[in-house]
C-alpha cells in the first residue's frame, strides 16, 4: 500500500478519487488541474497533470516556442489515452509540460478511436488556464 492506494479492497475508481478527487489530502492533488471521476458506465474519466516545475518549463521553452503533443492508446488494461504535451529546453531535450488521461467513452471498440477534438479542446483549455494561473502577465501562446 503507497500513498493511500489500496490494491485489493478498492476498486480503480475508488483509489483515484482518494488521490485526486476533491476531497483528497494527498500530496499529489496540487499537481491536479483537472479531474472528473467516471460515475457511471457512459462517462469518461478526465485528468489533467502538470505540477509547478511542470509550469514553469511550459513559460520558459514553450511560450512563443513549439508544444508538442503525443498521444498513447491503450494504456492500462482500462484502455486509457494518454497525452503528453513537451517543450524543448536549451539543450534540446524534450521536457513534459502536461499529462492529459482520459477514457474512451462507453462502447468505443477501439481506443484510439476514443478522443476527439472536444476533449482535446476541453483539457488543452484547462491546461492553459492552469499555465496563465501561474503568476505571469501576458497570455501563454505556445506554437503547436
């Protein structure tokens, strides 16, 4: 058992809404900009990462520079998509700036088939939001 995580009296859903949903005490919550737990089969399970270190590397390589985004299928036995949003940093390594999970919705046979532009726009927004919280003036514009 790590971090509040009960591996075999809690279901997948009831273990991430410990960490992440709103009444959670865990450390890891203040890296969460957005969350929606799954509460019936036809709703989507939405979260969205980017801790403060994560914030300031998006200013810092991404505003006015490249964003890029990668997209995994399929991960987990649940069949989770998975969104990495990365800047370059000086060196030219890639640094992540953003983790954005979802599930497909209910009846998709294939997981990449399960995201469109709504939910991309949905998270890449509360993202952002989360980016222009983080204390500077003007507006974050990456180059995607």
């Amino acid at each position: 058992e790590q971090v509040g995580i009960h591996m075999r009296n809690c279901r997948v859903e009831e273990n991430l809404d410990h960490i992440f949903g709103k009444d959670s005490t865990s450390p890891h919550k203040a890296a969460v900009f957005h969350y929606k737990a799954r509460t019936t089969t036809n709703a989507r399970f939405e979260l969205g990462i980017a801790n403060d270190e994560m914030v300031d590397a998006a200013w810092r390589w991404g505003n006015g520079n490249v964003l890029l985004i990668d997209g995994t299928f399929g991960i987990a036995v649940q069949k989770l998509l998975l969104f990495v949003l990365m800047v370059i940093d000086d060196n030219g390594k890639g640094v992540p700036v953003g983790m954005l999970q979802f599930s497909a919705p209910a009846g998709n046979r294939m997981t990449a088939s399960g995201y469109d532009a709504t939910i991309l726009v949905q998270l890449m927004t509360a993202w952002k939001n989360r980016v222009n919280a983080y204390g500077r003036r003007d507006d974050f514009a990456p180059k995607v």
